[in-house]
C-alpha cells in the first residue's frame, strides 16, 4: 500500500483516464477523467499479473459532482496537487 495515499483522499488525474476494458459494463474507450478532474481513492492494492506494481481504485466525479464508476489508476497518473493537474477540467 503507497504510505501517501489512504482510503478517502482526494486526488486528481494527470492524464486521460481511459477504460482498458477493465471496468465491466462501460464501453472499452470510456473516458473517466481528464487531466485536473477530482477524485477520491476507494482503494489501494496490486495488480494480480505483478504485485509489486501498486493500483489505486478513483472514483472520479462528472461534470455535476457524481462519482462515476472505480476505476484502477497507476501512481504515476495520479496527483495530490490540484494545480499541478490544472485542476477545473471537466470528467
């Protein structure tokens, strides 16, 4: 588990956010999230093809404040900042 990262925290996307076929029932190019969109952390574990590669489960919020679907991040494009992600950008 990251030790920066807790269950409930905010984050923001640094880039797309694009399903990868690994969320049931959303198309496979669903886009979750854009660089600055706000989420929160549901999750933290591993991949199950390499545990030493962390995945953190977001939830991302639309464009009226709903949480959509959780969706597995990497580290990497994920932020705590919300200027360094441009925060305000529409899911």
């Amino acid at each position: 588990m990251p030790n920066y990262l807790n269950i409930g925290d905010v984050v923001f996307a640094q880039e797309v956010i694009q399903n990868d076929g690994g969320v049931p029932d959303q198309p496979e190019d669903a886009v979750f999230a854009r660089p600055g969109s706000r989420g929160v952390v549901v999750q933290i574990g591993a991949a199950a093809a390499d545990l030493r590669q962390e995945i953190i489960l977001v939830r991302f919020e639309d464009e009226a404040g709903v949480l959509g679907p959780p969706v597995g991040c990497l580290p990497e494009e994920l932020t705590q900042e919300e200027v360094a992600a441009g925060a305000g950008a529409p899911a």
